[in-house]
C-alpha cells in the first residue's frame, strides 16, 4: 500500500463559521481580495454583517464580482487589476466558479504570463506552486472546490475546452464550510451540485487510484449524505439537518477526487462542458446513474465478485439500507435503480435540452478520456450513454 494525501491545512467545518472569517484574514495580513458571485450573498444577512466585521478588524478590501465559469481571460483581467494593490489573501465567497476563480487569481498573481500558458494540455510551463494564501468559502453544496488542488478555466465554443490550473499547493490553505450559506440555495443549483457531490464520491470510491483512506472518507460521506440531497431539494430546502449533510458530502468529496481521481462521467463533463454552456452538476446529474449502470454491467462480466462491484455494493446500502441485498451484483444493481430515481425526482434535464443532438455524440466520445474509471468503456457504450441522456 503507498499513497499520497493533500488537504487543507485548517478547515472550519459548521453552521456559523463565516464568523471567523475576518480573523482568519488578519493571520495573513491586512489587505483583502474578496471575490463572490452575483447575487445570494449580497442579498443575505452575512453580507452587512461581513463588512462590519471586516472593517471592524481594519482590513483593508478590494472586491470583484465573477458572474460565470472562469475564462483564460477573466482570470488574466482580475490579476491586471489587482496586481499592484499589494494583496496580503484571497478569499472566495461562492460556488465552485467562485472558488475555481479566487484559486486560480490567488496562483496567477505571483506570475506575469496568461492563466492559459500554465494550464495542462493546453498551455507550455508548469507552475512552481507559489500563490497568495487563499480562503474558500462555499455557497452551494457540490464541487468540493474549497478542498481540491484543481482550478477549472473554462473556453467554451468550438474550439473550447475545460482544463486545470494545478499543483499540490493550490488546495486552499483555509475551507470554512458554513451550511447556512447554503440555505437559499435554489432547488435546481442545489439537485444540481449535491449529484455533482454524490458523482465525485462514487467516482472517487471506484477509482483505479482509491487508497484506503480515500475509501474511508468517501464511504462515510456517503452513509452521513444518504438521502439528504432528495430531503434538501424536493421537500424541506432550510433543514439545517440535510444541508449539513451535504456540505460534508460536498467537502469529502472534492478531499477524495483530489486524491484518489475521477471517472468516465466527468471525463465527459469536461468535453461537454468545453463545448456547451451547460452546468457542470447537470452534465454529472444526468449521467450519472447511465455511466453507473455500464460500469457495473460490464464489471459484472468481467468479475462479479471484483473490488469496484463491492464497492458499488456497499455505497447502494450506505445511500439507500432498504431493501437488504446481501449479495454484491443485486446490490449494486440496485445502486443503478436509486440513482436512476433519484435523476428522475430531482428532474435532472437531459443533455438536448442544452442543445446537444445525435449528431454531437461521436465527436464528444472521440474526445472523452476515462480518467481512473474502474473499467474501459468502449465507445459504442460511451455513445449509447449519451443517447440516453439526450
Ligand atoms: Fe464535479
């Protein structure tokens, strides 16, 4: 057994903890860079309060607002602008954009080059890890931005692409993760981002590159999340109880992606998402429970008693104990039934009706890598995935 594991070095997890936030600030210094989203949290109570407390501590802040995913430019664009203003910390106050954003502006402005000559398989050098501290704060429920290594720079359009700002320094050297913020999170963005979440530790889980330790805390994520995410979005949307779960599921989830990898789902998202303006957590909602269904399909005749079938097998009980399946291939098909039910009630939209058709599926399974999948699909399963999800 060998691994490596990155995580934040401090992580203030619970409902009130935005409160240390201007403290947090003053252990870095005295000049903030603060970058949040365009609306909720502005138009909630921490925002007044968050000034106050801020001027209160007397740090001094310069304030940008990122409306979409990160672009090469919007990144380039905040560091032009803040270069000079001697920034002692970044915080990002919002989803994973926010967050992708701040963790990206945060590396970008110890270098003089374009974000896009630093990202991988697109630009030429590689970053040496030096940044300005960064704080995240998420607002939603779903990426695991606030604990991955990962900045994702989006350029959509024909030629577009998602890829990664990356290296082991960038996990952000402080999470807060206050599930009051989340509270009036929208319940598309929520089903949106807790499948996201729900998509990462399952991914994470099977993975070719899992360890113990990545098995462990995504195995519990996933008992602590189990139907929270139905609870949350399609009937009681302030149960602090549930958006508790899954911030935690949430956070776990980007620990586990970081370190153990990802599979063919979000080897697809980042096709998709480079040439169509869909959210990230719908590409991952809708696919989910079909790339589940023929991973486990094709495991099962490979192996039905293999490692990653157990795996499914103990996640289907963990997510949903009842009925109790004691052998590993009903379990695991069972798994598929939940996922499939729940993309059903959390009315996951499928791919076309962002504009994708038949004719977009061999180009998108031309260009989609596995990642650490626990079994090669082969394209003719990859495209009839996508059609189902149409
Ligand atoms: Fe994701």
């Amino acid at each position: 057994m060998a691994f490596n594991f990155f995580a934040n070095p401090h992580l203030h997890f619970g409902p009130g903890t935005i409160k240390c936030l201007p403290e947090l600030i003053t252990s870095h210094g005295k000049t903030l860079l603060l970058i949040t989203g365009a609306r909720s949290l502005q138009k909630s109570d921490h925002w007044p309060r968050l000034l106050d407390a801020l001027k209160k501590n007397s740090i001094r802040v310069y304030q940008t607002v990122v409306k979409t995913e990160p672009s090469p430019s919007l990144i380039d664009e905040i560091v032009l602008r803040y270069r000079e203003q001697s920034i002692d910390v970044i915080a990002a106050i919002g989803g994973g954009s926010v967050m992708d954003a701040g963790k990206a502006v945060s590396a970008m402005m110890t270098k003089q080059e374009s974000v896009i000559e630093y990202l991988e398989d697109v630009g030429t050098r590689s970053h040496d890890g030096k940044k300005i501290p960064f704080i995240a704060v998420p607002t939603t429920s779903g990426t695991g931005s606030e604990a991955t290594k990962n900045a994702v720079i989006s350029q959509l359009g024909k030629n577009g692409f998602k890829k990664s700002l990356l290296h082991d320094n960038f996990v952000p050297d402080i999470a807060i993760v206050d599930p009051e913020l989340t509270l009036d999170c929208p319940p598309e963005i929520t089903a949106a981002c807790g499948m996201d979440a729900l998509t990462q530790l399952l991914e994470s889980l099977v993975s070719t590159n899992s360890s113990p330790m990545t098995d462990s805390l995504a195995l519990g994520a996933l008992e602590i999340l189990g139907d929270a995410l139905i609870t949350a979005t399609t009937k009681h949307p302030h149960d602090m109880a549930a958006r508790k779960k899954l911030s935690y599921a949430s956070y776990i989830s980007g620990l586990t992606l970081a370190n153990a990898g990802l599979g063919v789902v979000h080897g697809f998202a980042s096709v998709i998402g480079g040439a169509f303006s869909i959210p990230h957590g719908v590409i991952c909602g809708t696919l989910l429970s079909e790339v589940t269904r023929y991973n486990i399909e094709s495991l099962i005749s490979l192996d039905s008693n293999g490692p990653a079938i157990k795996k499914y097998a103990r996640a289907s009980r963990l997510l949903s104990p009842s009925p109790v399946l004691e052998n590993h291939v009903e379990s695991s098909r069972h798994l598929v039934k939940i996922l499939a039910q729940w993309t059903y009630q959390l009315k996951m939209p499928g791919l076309g009706s962002y504009g994708v058709t038949l004719e977009d599926i061999d180009t998108i399974v031309e260009s989609t890598g596995q990642k650490n999948n626990p079994i090669q699909l082969s394209a003719k399963k990859l495209s009839k995935i996508l059609q189902a999800r149409l």
